[in-house]
C-alpha cells in the first residue's frame, strides 16, 4: 500500500493548494463569521471547487465520480485544512455521499449520487444525539408501514445540518437501524443553526412525527448499522486529513514565528526550550503523516484494515491537533491570543474537529476492542 | 503489476525457497543472548546449527547482502537486502551473525576507506575473523561528543595513541576497535578529529567491564597508553574523521530506532503480558481500566512508528526527502522506555523480581530489560541531543 504520492496526486495537491489559497484562505472564514453568513459557506467557491471535481474524487464512475482514490481526496483535504475552507466537501461529498453508496439501493445510489458528485446536492448525515460521539445510541425511531415511516426523535451537532438540502436521518426501525433520506422542508423537520466555535455549519434537529415514503429509506428494508459503519470509518480518516493539514500549517506559522520573534536580544527559535518542544511536535506530525496515508490507502487497498486504521488515525489527530494549537497560542505569546492573529481560528476549528466523529476516548476504546482487550 | 513488483516477487519467492532449505529447524526461533554468535577470535558458535546456519548464509553472500561480491556480499539493492530480512522475520530465523563491524564499521569503511583497507577489513568481518568494538565516547565527551580528548600524535609512519574510551561495547572479547582521536587542537572542535582502526592486541591498550543497573557488564572502558598504530589505519583524511563519524551515527541511530523488532532476550509484548497478568469482564475486555487505556496508547504509539518506518522505506525507495528518518532513533527509543514501564506495571510485583526461582525467566528478563531501557535514550545521541538535531537540521531554527 503506498505511503508516497505519485505525481498525479502531487499535482492535485499542488492544484489545490494555490486554488485555495488564492480563493478561500483563512481570511475569507473570518469575513463568513464576521457577516454572518447565512449560509455559512461561499456558493460560488463551492461550485468552484464542485467544478474541479472535489465533490467526487472518490466516487466510481458510474456515479459520475472520478473513482481516484482517498489518497488523492486526502491530498484535497489537507489543504482545506490549511486554510480551513468553509464548504460542504466534507459532509455532503465524503460523509453523506459514502453514506449513500454504502446504505443505498441501486435505485437510490443513481438518484442521488451523481447530483452530490457535481455539487448541485448537499446532504448532511444526522447522527449523533447526545454531546458525545456514540454511534451505538440511537433514540431517534422510525415507525414504518407498508408506505410510509414516520420518524421523531432529536439530532445534534449535525454538520451542515443548517444547510443541506437532504438530511441522511439515523433511527431505530423495526429492521434494525434505519437511515432516511429527508428532504429540507418536509413537514415536522425543525432546524437550528447553531453558532459554533470554529464559525461553520452544524444544526440542531428536531423531527416531530417527519412522515416520509418508505422508498425514503436507504437500502430498502435491510439494517444498516454495518453499512453506516463504514461511512463514519472513511470520514474519520477524511476528517483525519483534514486536521493533519490544520496542524501542519499552524505549525509552520508557528516555527516561522519562532525564526522572527526577538526577545532578549536573541530569536527565541535559538532557545533550547522552545526548540525542543517544536522538534517533539515535528516527530509527532511524522507518525501522524504515516498513520493518515495508511488509512487513506487502506480505503483504497484494504478495506479489512480501514477500522483499526481510522481509530488510530482520529485519535492520534486528535491529540496532535491540541498539543499543536495550544503550542502555537503559547509560542506567539500575546499576539496568540488576539483574534487578529488567525492563529486563534486553527485553535478553534481544531477543538470542534476534535469532538466530530469521536473523541480520543472513543477511538482509545474502540481501538483496544478492535484489538481483542 | 509492474515489471519491479513482478521481479520483486520472483525475488521474494527465490528467497522464500532458499531459506526453507537452508535455515536449520532449531534457528528459527528467537535468539536469547546466548544464542548469538558474535565472531571474532574469542568468538565460538553457540552450537552446532548455528554454525551451519552461518557458513551458509556466509558462502551465499548474505551475511552482508548489500556489500560487493568481493568482500563477502551479495551486491543486492535496498530492496532485496529488505526483502531477505523479511523473509527472515516470517519464519523468526536468526541473525547468523552480529556486530558493530557488520552493522557501522563495515557501510563507513564502503564509503570512506581506501580500498586496501576494505580489502583488509570487510571480508574478516563477513568471515567472523574479527569482532569490532566502537570507541567514540569518553568519560569527559558524552553528548559532546566533539570535545573528546584521547589524543593520536602524529609520528614518521605511525600514530602515538594515549588516553580512553568509554561505553566500548565488549570490548574485553573485541579484536579491533574504531576510534575518533583528536589530532589536532587547532580551529573547530570538529575539525582536528581522526577516524582510526586500532588492533586492541596491540601493546599498550587494556580494557575493563563495568557494572550497570540491569546487572550487565556489556560495556567496558578501554584505555590507550603510548599504542603505537601504522598510519595506513586512518580512514578518510587527516582531522576529517567527523563526516566519517555522522555517517557512522547515521547507522547507528537507524540501528537503534529498529532495535525493538530483533532484542537480544526473548520479550513479552504488553498485549501478551495482559492477557497473563490482568483480568477480563465477560465481553473480553480488560477490567483495569487505566491500564487497559495505557496499553492502547502504546499499541497506537508502536503501530504509527511501524507505519513510519515503512513510510521512510518507501520515501528512500522512491527518491523522496522527508523528515521522517530523522525522528525515528527518538521515537524508537522512547517508545521501548515506554514498553518497559507498562509492562513493569502490567506484572505488578511479579515483575520486580531480581534473580532466583520464583520468579519466571520471563519475568526476570523483564525486569532486567527495563533497566537497560534507560541506556537507548541516552546512547547513541541521547533524546535531547536528537531533538537538536530535529531542530537544527529540519526545523531550521536559529542556532545559539
């Protein structure tokens, strides 16, 4: 499995790079968060981006995807990472489209797929229910008939909730676990924005007897806890890129800082104390770099290692996306903490990715399970 | 699949089948320390097998894959001397031979020596002749390396040698030793340091063992009184012996950073270890919690360095810089200092145990590897010296 890039995926990485830092640095999250966006994101950069093909790098051809592969997607999301782009790549196009092709019928796979993969579709994947990750809990329930289901139940921190124009809708069925495609404005579907610290979309829902045709269910009358499973799997590797292109820039800011700072006559980079901090988080991004690609190629390579894979990816980013923000608000001193410096909005996005899709007790947990203890 | 994948395989397969023939039952499986044949003139096969098991690998080129033919290799790339070690590893067979000459002496010499030096020298270490010790630091040169002291006076067509080294891996049972000598106090510390081979039968030199907290005596202090040694045993130039030197630790810190996959005792993995000495609930997992979480981080710790090291093959293989080399000896040897506390913690007391019969082998050997742990992070270039090299060489951040 490869651990290097080959060219093609180096261009696109390159492609990306200057395409986002030219259209959607930081700054431009700043002006979202400043003019309280609506939307929460740029239309027009998102069909940009769905223009180049981001919104389906991944997905098989016959979907209208470009079937290139998570190490490729990886590259794309490193750099939205760097610039932490506000877009619905990751939870309509990596989330909710694997959702889809996991979960779905034939039918429902060619209804919808190829409409995320050119951006005209967002969807997002509404999941969770409590203020932590857990996957296992569903109270959400859907009572089905020949016809309809009707689903109540409450959802939280669901990213790009606020947005989406179809919700994929985790409830407890009588086939086991049930997801429902739900159209924005279906009767009985309630929506709150909420405004969260890292300024870009997640929505509280509220689903109030929601009454949908049965054909509204992924995958017919299967459950598809196995299936939901393995979409949380490749979007915890995507997130996982996406939070090693965070810590990677902030860190860059961070040792470039280091290199201009005077204090006491000297750089303050000549000083062992800071040196040796900076070199131990150097030698922590190495393993993360390492664990990222072998999940990313995992997806690609060998689907039986994706589990264990993308728990121990979460977790490590997890931890290095703190120690990596905390250390660069702590090495810029004062500054770090003044909302001019953008450092505060890595810090910020950081803490927000850190909760989505498991904590590192979660993936700690899940990783010792995977493991037989 | 690729024409290289495809010869890769037709290599692998030749290799598979070679050491199904070749490697006697009895040398496949872990090699306590008696187990392990060093060579030299003192050196003796621990048994029979393990003698056939060497001239085999010797005759076959082997010993030293990626050497040239005629110093005893094989002329194999990176790829097929990695292909050989894996092959190896899946039926556990042993190294048929250890030592620093193999390992450092012998790429240094490869890229630094003349060619009547490598003539002399790189087939008597293939052959087992000559067993080498290391002579690098000295009681008042340790992380700083550079400020060593035992001084070679340059004379007509000899070098006059007085002073000594420390931490000389068995040097009492060693035929030669490579040695950075100072000879010259002029400029940069760096700059007046030699490369030299020393015969330690030579007049003159004398070793002592000393005792460390594991209760091993591996290393000894070796001492240098007016050794008198022919000028043709200096490697590379005059007061250039420290490129020599970094190209060396160079190997030896990637030796380190590996050392864990191939120890010298037969070691319990934590994961093992807590399925002996801690309990489980009905749905398997472990009730202690704290050491339950414990062990998980260090799985993910060892699975991402695993991952690393792959990654940097890969880099190397396909022409790639990265940092990543760089970190590994740090990372490697933290993280065996990491293994030792777990699993010191996993045992409980039954893990403290120092000699006797109530204790297992195990469980001594445990206990005595976990204060050998403490020497990785400071042999080497100890930790804090590889975080200044991060710093200085990938960071590039200012110097003092």
């Amino acid at each position: 499995m490869p651990l290097v890039l080959n060219e093609e995926q180096r261009l696109l990485r390159d492609t990306s790079r200057e395409f986002l830092q030219r259209s959607a640095p930081v700054a431009a999250l700043r002006a979202l968060r400043d003019e309280r966006n609506s939307l929460g994101y740029q239309a027009d950069l998102w069909a940009e981006m769905a223009e180049m093909g981001w919104a389906c790098v991944t997905l098989p051809e016959a979907y209208g995807g470009l079937d290139f592969g998570f190490l490729g997607l990886g590259c794309v999301l490193e750099e939205t990472g760097r610039t932490l782009t506000a877009s619905p790549l990751f939870a309509s196009a990596v989330l909710g489209s694997n959702t889809i092709l996991f979960a779905g019928t034939e039918s429902q796979k060619e209804h919808y797929l190829p409409r995320i993969a050119t951006g005209e579709l967002t969807v997002a994947l509404a999941l969770d229910e409590s203020h932590h990750h857990a996957p296992a809990d569903t109270g959400c329930t859907a009572q089905c008939n020949d016809e309809h289901a009707v689903i109540s139940g409450r959802k939280v921190f669901v990213a790009d909730g606020h947005s989406a124009e179809l919700l994929l809708v985790v409830a407890e069925d009588q086939y086991g676990l049930g997801i429902y495609a739900i159209p924005e404005n279906t009767p009985g579907l309630l929506r709150e924005r909420t405004v969260m610290v890292d300024s870009r979309n997640a929505a509280n829902l509220t689903l109030n007897a929601v009454t949908v045709p049965l054909s509204q269910r992924l995958g017919g009358t299967e459950d598809c806890a196995a299936a939901l499973e393995q979409a949380l799997d490749r979007g915890r590797l995507a997130l996982s890129a996406e939070m090693l292109g965070l810590v990677e820039e902030v860190f860059e800011r961070t040792v470039a800082y280091l290199k201009e700072r005077e204090q006491f006559g000297a750089l303050i980079g000549s000083f062992q104390a800071l040196q040796h901090r900076a070199a131990q988080l150097q030698a922590e991004i190495e393993l993360c770099r390492s664990v990222v690609m072998q999940g990313l190629s995992a997806i690609d390579d060998a689907p039986e290692q994706v589990p264990l894979t993308a728990s121990l990816a979460k977790a490590r980013l997890n931890d290095l996306a703190e120690w990596a923000t905390n250390e660069a608000v702590q090495m810029h001193g004062g500054i770090g903490v003044t909302d001019e410096l953008e450092i505060g909005f890595f810090l910020k996005r950081a803490r927000v990715s850190m909760q989505m899709l498991g904590d590192t007790a979660f993936h700690r947990d899940r990783y010792a399970t995977l493991s037989g203890y | 699949m690729t024409h290289s994948s495809a010869t890769a395989d037709a290599f692998r397969q030749e290799v598979r089948d070679w050491l199904e023939e070749n490697c006697p039952q009895s040398q496949r499986q872990p090699a306590v320390a008696a187990d392990q044949f060093w060579g030299g003139r003192s050196g003796s096969f621990p048994s029979e097998d393990a003698r056939l098991w060497y001239e085999r690998m010797r005759d076959k080129g082997w010993v030293a894959p990626e050497w040239p033919r005629e110093y005893g290799g094989a002329a194999l790339d990176a790829q097929q001397a990695r292909i050989i070690k894996q092959e190896m590893k899946r039926i556990n067979a042993r190294t048929p031979l250890y030592g620093l000459g193999l390992w450092m002496l012998g790429p240094a010499l490869l890229e630094y020596g003349n060619t009547s030096q490598k003539e002399q020298h790189l087939p008597a270490i293939v052959k087992a002749e000559t067993r080498w010790a290391q002579g690098y630091s000295e009681p008042g040169a340790g992380s700083d390396l550079a400020s060593l002291q035992c001084r070679a006076e340059e004379h007509d067509d000899h070098f006059l040698v007085n002073g000594s080294k420390i931490w000389t891996t068995a040097a009492d049972r060693c035929d030669w030793i490579f040695c950075l000598v100072r000879t010259s106090t002029e400029g940069k510390k760096q700059e007046g340091i030699s490369f030299l081979l020393i015969d330690m039968h030579s007049p003159g030199v004398s070793t002592t063992p000393i005792e460390l907290i594991s209760g091993e005596s591996e290393f000894c202090q070796t001492f240098f009184d007016n050794v008198k040694v022919p000028r043709e045993n200096l490697v590379g130039e005059l007061n250039k012996g420290w490129s020599v030197a970094k190209a060396l630790l160079v190997h030896e810190r990637k030796l380190m950073a590996e050392i864990g996959s191939d120890s010298p005792r037969k070691v319990v993995s934590p994961r093992e270890a807590a399925e002996q000495y801690l309990q489980k609930d009905d749905t398997g997992k472990l009730t202690n919690t704290e050491l339950r979480s414990q062990l998980a981080d260090y799985d993910m710790q060892m699975h991402a360095i695993g991952l690393t090291h792959m990654r940097c093959f890969e880099e190397r293989q396909a022409g790639v810089r990265s940092p990543a080399p760089l970190v590994m000896k740090y990372l490697g040897t933290e993280a065996e200092k990491t293994k030792s506390e777990l699993l010191l913690k996993i045992m409980g007391s039954r893990g403290l145990g120092w000699e006797g019969d109530s204790f297992t082998d195990e469980e001594l050997d445990t206990l005595r590897l976990w204060a050998m742990s403490k020497a990785m992070t400071i042999a080497g270039g100890s930790s804090e010296i590889q975080l200044n090299v991060i710093a200085k060489s990938v960071l590039e951040l200012p110097q003092e």
